[in-house]
C-alpha cells in the first residue's frame, strides 16, 4: 500500500510538467485530425448522399474549432513578462555584449513611428525563442534598442510594445 501512495504522489507531482509540454502534440494531433476529416469529407462527396456530406462538414467545422480553440489557449500562455524568470536563472543570455549602434539612445513608447535605421534587419532579434519571448506576429519584428526591446510593426514603422532593461 506505502508504495502505491508514493507512485500515485510521484505522479501527481510530474503530472503538471507533462500536462504543459503536450500543447505541441495536441496541435499536431488536431490538424491530424483536419486532415482526416476532409479526407473522410472528400470520400463521402465521391460515393455518399447529401446526408454524408452533411454529416462530414460538420466534422470538419468542429475538428477546426477545436484545433482554433487550443491555438489560442497556447497563445494565451505567452504572458508580458514570462521572459523575466528565465533572465534571472541565465544571466549570461541576457548580457549585454559589445553591441553598438550608429545612433544615440531615444526612449521610445507603444505608438510612436520610429525611422525604419532604428529597426533595419541588423537590429532584429532572430531568435526570440531564446530569451522566452512570445513569437512577433506577421509584418512585427522584435528589435534591439540599446538594453531596450521592441516590437515594431516593420511595415509601418509602429512601436508596438516596448521592454525596457532587457538586457544587462
């Protein structure tokens, strides 16, 4: 009995840390899923009634929604500040470097229009990922300013977000 509780508290501990690492997998498996039902969408076109048809369109609308639905609760994980914790467990990522720029600091705010010198693609970030930042959307870019980071909307010139002290 003494070793069935261990096992079950043992597993009640690991269980959260699986339970966060499958949101990829269940992405996977959900357009797997699409990709099932429009076949079994595209058979019923070829050999069924309208009745089949019917029934695999709304399949396929709800494998959809579902794959839609746990897109954005992945999304909604990427809080403001998930970079932080990790900054202070790997500092030396976060170092500042020797990096230089051609121009002098500005203290910029979500909103303003910058100058595209200030985020041409040597300022880009390519690897945001690193630093536990949430993914840029399409046309944004996140950029280094200085300690600072932005997120600028590349095809208008918008600061988007700002974080300042970023780096050490």
């Amino acid at each position: 009995m003494r070793k069935l509780i261990i096992t079950a508290m043992m597993a009640a501990v690991a269980l959260p840390a699986a339970a966060s690492a499958q949101s990829q997998g269940e992405l996977r498996r959900d357009r797997h899923d699409i990709r099932r039902e429009q076949r079994e969408l595209d058979q019923a076109r070829r050999t069924g009634d309208r009745h089949d048809v019917r029934e695999e369109r709304r399949d396929v609308r709800e494998a959809r929604q579902e794959y839609r639905e746990d897109l954005n609760d992945r999304n909604r994980r990427w809080a403001r500040n998930d970079w932080n914790s990790w900054r202070n467990q790997n500092r030396t990522v976060f170092a500042r470097g020797t990096w230089r720029a051609p121009f002098r600091y500005n203290v910029f705010r979500p909103g303003l229009r910058i100058a595209p010198v200030y985020y041409g693609p040597r300022y880009f970030l390519a690897d945001p990922w690193r630093y536990h930042l949430p993914p840029a959307a399409y046309n944004q870019r996140w950029v280094r300013h200085y300690n600072d980071l932005l997120l600028v909307d590349v095809r208008r010139g918008i600061v988007i977000d700002v974080i300042r002290n970023f780096y050490w």
